[in-house]
C-alpha cells in the first residue's frame, strides 16, 4: 500500500504474516503484489506488538 513517503507490504512467511515499512520507496525496488521476495532483517529496526485479542 502506498502511502506518499512510504509504502506498506504485507509479506507472508510462512504460515504467518509480517507487515514491512518501507520509509523511503524512491531508495528501493517497489515491489508488486504476489512478487517472491526476499527479507533482511535489522535487529534494531524491528519493532515487535503484542497480538491483538
């Protein structure tokens, strides 16, 4: 989802679902719906919520 500064994936892994800012989309490739992608992760970037009850 576009959202002006930045875009918004959902991105399956696994059985689960994580969803990925990208802050800055003119830095990057702008991914499309269904394309295989790969995930690095930034131990200090990751922010974890609690799961919605």
């Amino acid at each position: 989802m576009y959202l002006g500064s930045e875009i918004e994936y959902r991105v399956r892994v696994g059985q689960g679902i994580l969803t990925v800012v990208e802050n800055d989309p003119r830095a990057s490739h702008i991914f499309r719906e269904g394309e295989t992608v790969g995930i690095d992760l930034i131990p200090e970037a990751v922010h974890l919520l609690p799961k919605h009850e």
